[in-house]
C-alpha cells in the first residue's frame, strides 16, 4: 500500500495531464489545487485506496482515486459549472464523519443500550461505492453496520456482505 505522499505525487501528475485538461467534463480542474488524500478502507477495515480531492474554491469539485499500488484508478467530476461552485461539497466524501455520525445515531435503538463505533470511510464492494460506516453493539455484541452517503442510510447485519439481499439497499 502506497503512502499519502505517493498518492498526492500520482493525483498530481494527473491534474496536470493531458486527459483531464482536454476532456471537457474536468474543465474546472484547470484552476484547482490538491487537497489532502483520503485512506479508503474496505468493509474490513482494511486500507484499500486513496482518494484525493480536487478542490477550487474552498469546495471539492472532484477526486482521483489511486490504486494501493499507486495507478489512477478512477477521476471524477462532482461539479462542471462554473457558476454551480457554491453548490459543490466541502469535502471529498461529501458529508463529514460528524454529519454521518449523527445520521447514524437517528438509527440506533438506544433504549435497549446499543452503541456506535467512530464512523469509517470505506468502499462497499466494488471501488467508488463509498460510505461512511457506522458499527453497532448490541448487548456488547456486533449487532449492525450502517451506511451513509450524501444522499441516504442502509444498513445490514455484522455478518451479510455487500450483495446478500440486504433489506435496506
């Protein structure tokens, strides 16, 4: 697994590349800067890939993923226009762990004394489905793993993996 500093090195040499300065759909980039890569964990909490944004503006008008092994796996554009930038997320995963923190805790059942873990980012099965991951205990067990987004919360037990016909996904 590459380090942040080979990663940023990488995401780098791409933002200034040929590829995203002609394709149309990264013309924001031209202007941007490098904010600090992200560690992307896998469901096991296991350190996966990076994602570095790249912000204009005080705002995150994109990302490049890179490989554990230091390749650009992926480069995305959150925002194209110009006069939208207002609208772009203030941070790469597009809500804090703070805000997913306290989405998550909407879902516990506190009366019957379960806990949250500190949320993690991770992919949830294939890279880029990403999430802020919430674990649960339950009577000191590990009862649930709870998934937020931006855009919504799902959730499965400790013991289904991605694509097992989760009730919630």
């Amino acid at each position: 697994m590459i380090g942040a500093v080979e990663a940023r090195t990488t995401a780098t040499r791409e933002l200034h590349g040929a590829p995203v300065r002609i394709d149309p759909e990264f013309a924001l980039f031209a202007d941007a800067s490098l904010g600090e890569p992200l560690l992307v964990h896998d469901v096991a909490k296991q350190p996966s890939y990076w994602l570095v944004p790249v912000v204009l503006g005080g705002k995150v008008v994109g990302s490049i993923r890179i490989s554990a092994t230091g390749g650009v796996a992926a480069i995305a554009s959150y925002c194209r226009d110009p006069g939208s930038l207002l609208r772009c997320p203030d941070v790469v995963t597009r809500i804090s762990a703070d805000e997913a923190e306290r989405r998550a805790a909407s879902r516990l059942d506190v009366a019957s004394g379960e806990v949250a873990s500190p949320p993690v980012y991770v992919h949830d099965g294939s890279p880029g489905r990403e999430a802020w991951l919430v674990e649960t205990l339950a009577l000191g067990r590990p009862a649930r793993r709870i998934f937020v987004t931006a855009s919504r919360i799902y959730e499965r037990p400790v013991d289904r993996e991605p694509g097992q016909n989760a009730e919630s996904e």
